[in-house]
C-alpha cells in the first residue's frame, strides 16, 4: 500500500491511538471531509505507520542483496582477471 508523505503528516497530527486510525468514525470523517459522496469509492487511503516502516525495511533488504550481488560479480570477475594476468606472465 502507497502512503505520501502528505498523508504521512496528516495523519500524525491526530490525537488518537493508531488503533483508531482506521476505525469506521475516522473513516467517515475523512469521507465527509473528502465530500464523498454514498456509493462513491474512497479517495483516500489509512494507513498506520507500520506499514510505511515495514515497506521500508522490504526495500532495504532488496537493494542489500542487489549491493551483495554486485559485489560478489565484481570480485569473481576482478579474480579472473588477475588470474589470466598472472598465468600469462608466467607461462611468457
């Protein structure tokens, strides 16, 4: 689920605990805010700050393991050089 940061901030301007957040009231006071009207789909998204953190963390662990793999690429192909390097001197 996508959050901005506009949402981010609005929402923690609120008084209420994030188990209230996504309760009906909230919703419909967003909804009456947002001039939808009944039968109309939401506008909006809620959505607690966990969720931001834990697609946060999701990202951070992609991008670690595409660094990792970059690397470990990088040396095999630096070995094989240095290899090729060394036989060839040596067999000269």
């Amino acid at each position: 689920m996508y959050c901005s940061v506009r949402e981010v901030g609005q929402r923690s301007r609120l008084r209420a605990s994030p188990d209230h957040w996504d309760s009906p009231t909230t919703r419909v006071a967003v909804r009456e805010r947002h001039h939808v009207r009944k039968g109309q789909e939401d506008d909006f998204n809620l959505c607690y700050p966990t969720e931001i953190t834990q697609a946060r963390v999701v990202s951070q662990r992609t991008m670690m393991l595409l660094l990792a793999s970059v690397a470990a690429v990088a040396l095999v192909v630096g070995g094989i050089g240095i290899t090729n390097i060394m036989l060839g001197s040596n067999t000269e």
